[in-house]
C-alpha cells in the first residue's frame, strides 16, 4: 500500500511542534512509498530511573510515527486516523544513542488500519517491536 499523499518530511515535523514528539526529540528522518521512519535520542527526557530508554517513550515514538504514516494513507479533507490501540515488546535495553523506528503498514482498509513499527538501536539490533491499530474517522462538514 502506496501512501496517498506526497510525503513531506519539514512538514511532518513541523506538526510535532510544541508537542511531546518535540519534547522527547523525535525527528522524522527518512520515507519510502510505504513507510515512515523517525529517530529519537536516548537522553535524560527519554531514560526511566535505572538509566535505560523507557518503554513509554519507545511507545510514544511507536504511536508517533504510525499515526502520521496512517494519516498519509486517507484522504486529509474527508477523514482522520485516531489510535485505538497499542502494544509492544521491548528486546533490548539501551542506554545511550539513538534509536530508530520504521512504521509499515500492515494493513490499510476504509475503517481500520494496522501498523508495525520496529524500534532498533545504533547496530541495527532490534530495542521493541510494536503494533498500533487506528481507526479512520469520517470527517463530517459542520
């Protein structure tokens, strides 16, 4: 599945801006036809406690990029993509670095879209493997 508008990478992260995307210092890097891919720095607003990457955070970077990848797949005047729901499986601690997730779809349909997103650290090694299902929400006039 072919996303159905140009993707516009200065225009997706101009989106995060003044958001938690910003805040945690994810940045849309690269796009294919059919994925999205975003990096995110492991530091002190990403790190839990013990000093490793936080799953929440590698949530957050999961849910980022298959929303904006999902939203590439409607049409912008006619409907919208809203999570429904998310899990992960975090494989590997990180410490430091940068992590990188590639978002591709799984499957695109009229009233539902599944995603995976692979989250791995500087060696290419996978960190969390998540899948998001969204909704596509109808867009009504009034």
């Amino acid at each position: 599945m072919a996303f159905l508008q140009p993707v516009d990478i200065a225009a997706l992260n101009a989106l995060a801006r003044g958001t938690a995307v910003e805040n945690l210092g994810i940045v849309v890097t690269d796009a294919g036809a059919d994925w999205l891919r975003a990096t995110m720095p492991v530091d002190a607003r990403t790190k839990q406690p013990y000093g490793l990457l936080h799953g929440g955070a590698s949530v957050l970077l999961a849910e980022t990029l298959g929303s904006m990848a999902g939203g590439l797949c409607v049409d912008p005047a006619k409907a919208m993509v809203v999570g429904l729901e998310i899990n992960a499986n975090h494989l590997r601690a990180v410490r430091e670095g940068t992590v990188t997730g590639t978002a591709k779809a799984v499957h695109v349909g009229r009233s539902t879209q599944v995603w995976e997103i692979r989250i791995e650290n500087e060696a290419g090694k996978p960190v969390c493997l998540s899948r998001l299902t969204l909704a596509v929400v109808s867009l009504r006039p009034g």
